[in-house]
C-alpha cells in the first residue's frame, strides 16, 4: 500500500494515498465484487479507476473489513463507517475523509495558470488578502471546491457564494456559503506538500 498520511483527531480522520500501483495490483487488493467492478469500469481512464478502487482500499482498512462505497443522486459518497465522506483525486495522490460532522476535502496539482483563472473564482474582498499570490490562490480554490462538497449539489457561484477569509499562519482559516436564505461558517484547514495543494472544510459546530 501506498498511505503516506494518515490523521486521526476529535473532527474527523484523514488519509492520503500516493498513487504508484499499476491497475491489476490495486484490483488484486480489493477482491472486488460483481457490482463494484461495474462501478469501476464506468470510468474511461486507468487513472481514473485507479482512484476509483483506492477510495474504497481506504475505506476497507478503516474500517478493518470490506465496505460498501455508494454515491447519492447528486454524486455524494456514502459508506457505513462515517456519518460524512468526502473523497478528491488529482494526478497521483487520493484522499478520504470522514467526520460525524459535514466535511469536505479537496486536493489540485499546481496550475500554472492559477493567475488567468483566479477572475472566475476569487470575489473583490479576497483580490484584497490573495495580493495575486499564487500559493493563496491554490489554497482559496480548494477551499471552496471543498465547501461546495457539503452542499450535495446546491446551485452556488464559487465567486458570488463562496467566501475564503484571509489565511493565517500554519494555513487557517474560515469560510462561508451564503445564499438569499441563509449562511453557513467553516473552519478550513490548508496543506501543501509536493506540488499539490490541500483544503478540508467542516462547518462549524
């Protein structure tokens, strides 16, 4: 197995799986069933199913036994073990994280276009604290990707609706969504290792 990270803590527990096994070798370790290989092979791309099965290898080993790995309508995964889950992939990492409490984690390789996109996520009270710098923006991006990952697939606009406030030292933070009807406040927590960046949101208690 290829767990770099695993953290356990009162909020939630978190794993980090560095990608470097070949497709057969993962399949070999989950022993899949009928129905899971379906699932797998709905994905065009080895990288993609590789990520696939790697959810649920992390899955399994927290829970000591085999798991069963659902997805709600809109697309949010399930497991027995967690009241709440959040999976993200990019390139060659994966990542699980489960809480009682809504959580949502994501992981991005660096982009070198972060500065051209940054119009079409960052909102003018955040142009004030990103100052255009390329790590803060990273952070910012998936901040929000991981805060939309609590609302099971509400409508929102990262831009409009999505809010990151000023990252602090060892890369704390809060967040909020804020809609016509309501606000909701997260504590996000950002993590750089390599060249991925890292953002887990939980609301707030």
């Amino acid at each position: 197995m290829s767990i770099i990270k695993i953290k356990k803590n009162t909020e939630y527990t978190l794993v980090i799986w560095k990608i470097e096994e070949d497709i057969n070798s993962l399949l070999n370790q989950l022993e899949p069933t009928k129905q899971e290989i379906k699932e797998i092979n709905r994905f065009k791309t080895n990288n993609r199913k590789k990520q696939n099965i790697i959810s649920r290898l992390i899955i399994n080993q927290l829970a000591n036994k085999k798991v069963k790995l659902n997805y709600s309508e809109n697309g949010v995964p399930l497991c027995s073990i967690f009241k709440h889950i959040s999976i993200s992939h990019s390139k060659n990492y994966c990542t699980v994280i489960g809480s009682e409490n809504k959580i949502g984690i994501d992981i991005q390789y660096y982009k070198k276009n972060i500065l051209e996109i940054s119009p079409k996520f960052i909102n003018k009270k955040e142009k004030t604290t990103s100052n255009k710098n390329k790590e803060t923006l990273h952070f910012i991006w998936c901040a929000k990707e991981a805060i939309y990952k609590t609302l099971n697939g509400t409508s929102c606009s990262f831009k409009e609706n999505i809010y990151i406030e000023k990252i602090k030292n060892k890369h704390i933070t809060s967040g909020y969504y804020q809609n016509a009807k309501n606000t909701i406040k997260y504590d996000v927590y950002c993590e750089k290792f390599e060249t991925y960046f890292m953002a887990i949101a939980i609301i707030k208690r």
